[in-house]
C-alpha cells in the first residue's frame, strides 16, 4: 500500500484532501498520519504512545 499521506500536509483553505483512494478533513488526515507514522515496514501497527 502506498503511504503518500506521510509525504504530504493539508493544504491552507480546503475543506477536504483525496489522498490514496480516500477523503480526508483536516482532522481525518492529521489522525490518519499519525496511524501511518506507527506502521512498521510489515504494514502491522506497532504499540501506541500512550500505553
């Protein structure tokens, strides 16, 4: 699966970004990233920050 989302920022005055097949707002994107920042080269999530 491709991770563009990692290479890019929501962009001043839109509402919404089509980024790899989906919609994102602007709070959609930025918790979608930092899923993608948690991902490991295998595609599975590694442990969360807060535990």
């Amino acid at each position: 699966m491709k991770k563009r989302i990692l290479h890019m920022d929501f962009p001043d005055g839109i509402k919404t970004v089509f980024v790899d097949g989906k919609r994102y707002t602007y709070k959609d994107f930025e918790l979608a990233l930092k899923r993608e920042k948690r991902r490991s080269k295998n595609g599975r999530f590694s442990h969360s920050e807060n535990s």
